[in-house]
C-alpha cells in the first residue's frame, strides 16, 4: 500500500501532538494537515489531498458528524474515521450514516487508532471493539471489523489519589515533562515520578495518551491546572 495521509481533527491540542507523534513513528503513515474545529476541518479536506480524515466528533464550532457528511458530500472517494470518547451505540450509527468508514473510541486509541486507519485506507470498515462485543449477531454495518485487543478500564478514580497525586498528573495531562513539574511544584524529580507511577498504576493508565483521555473524561480544563 503507498502512503496514506491523514487529516486529524481534534481540538484537544496534547492529545493532538501525542497523536502526531504515534502517527508520523509509522513508514505508511504521514500526518499531512490537523484541524482544531469542524469549519477548518471541512476547508482542509476540501482543499488539501489525504487518504484518512480522523475526525473528533465534538468541536467547539460544530460537530464531526455534520462536517463528515459535508466533506463526503464533496469528495466521496476521502475516508473519514470518527474518533470520540462517546460511548453510545448510537453516536456510531450516526456516524455511519454520514459516510464515515470507521469509529474508534479515545481510551482506546493506543491499541486501535493505527488499525483503524490502515483498515479504512484499505477499503475496510472499522469499528471499536468496545462497540463489537455488544452485538450478539454483528449486523450488516459493523461487518469487516478488526477487533485488537482493548485498553482495560480504569481501575479507580480520582478519589483514591492523593492531592500531590492528582496534580502530577494533571500537569502530564497537559503536555508537561517530570522536570517542568518538578520546576512548578518545588519537588524532586524522583518525588514527580513515584507520583506519576504510582497515579497511573492506581487508574489502570499505560501511557501519556490514556493520562489525556482520563483527563478529559474528568473534565479538567489548562486553566485550572495552571492555577
């Protein structure tokens, strides 16, 4: 298969660059262009030449599903993989019909971000696994799925963090190294990363990614990190 070029859109701009990152490591893959709402998202598309277009589902102008069904309304022959921490059967039908060929949950991305952007290049239809072991008879739109093995759930919850705990790792949540933390907080850096270890243990978390993602599911916001 020659290179495929994609077109991420998400406005959570870490998540964006661990992505970038995961991405561009690939030889087949090559991050072209990213999009932080569904306007730049839909002129981008248009505009640019790509094979998989990553599309987030909510963005601060608008939603991927409107944009998904724009940009394919447009150029039919693009490949659009939703990517979403929406967990409801029905934001996949949604997004099926719009025109998407695929759906990948954002705690799942480590394991299945990759193979969902090679199966939708390759013609292929790709949905989370999360979403297959709930249809008992597979119906017709979730068949020619790849199902790699899943990030397991967090473990716990904030709650069972302490305070130093919890804000190590809203700082690698956003971007910050262990040195950076230890800059901010006054710690050793061997104090940060016992922290960090310990925290991501507790929560079931494997990399920077699922810190992200557990990060938004508990809606902390920059701002408030920051403070």
């Amino acid at each position: 298969m020659s290179e495929i070029q994609v077109l991420l859109v998400d406005d959570h701009v870490p998540l964006r660059a661990e992505l970038r990152r995961l991405i561009d490591n690939q030889p087949d893959l090559r991050l072209v262009a990213e999009a932080g709402g569904a306007q730049e998202a839909v002129r981008l598309a248009l505009q640019g030449s790509f094979t998989v277009v990553v599309m987030d589902l909510s963005l601060p102008d608008g939603d991927g599903i409107t944009a998904t069904a724009e940009i394919l309304q447009q150029r039919p022959e693009l490949r659009v993989l939703g990517l979403s921490r929406h967990e409801e059967v029905g934001y996949v039908k949604r997004m099926l019909a719009a025109g998407a060929r695929g759906y990948v949950l954002k705690r799942n991305i480590a394991n299945g971000l990759l193979t969902a952007i090679r199966t939708v290049a390759a013609g292929g239809t790709y949905i989370d696994p999360h979403f297959v072991s709930k249809q008992p008879a597979q119906p017709p739109e979730y068949g020619g799925i790849t199902a790699p093995k899943a990030v397991r759930a967090p473990a716990a919850t904030d709650s069972d963090l302490s305070a130093d705990e919890i804000a190590v790792l809203k700082q690698i949540a956003w971007g910050h190294s262990n040195r950076e933390i230890t800059e901010q907080f006054g710690m050793a850096e061997a104090t940060v990363a016992q922290h960090k270890v310990r925290a991501m243990q507790k929560l079931g978390l494997r990399t920077r990614i699922d810190v992200i993602h557990y990060a938004e599911a508990q809606g902390w916001r920059h701002d408030e990190m920051a403070s």
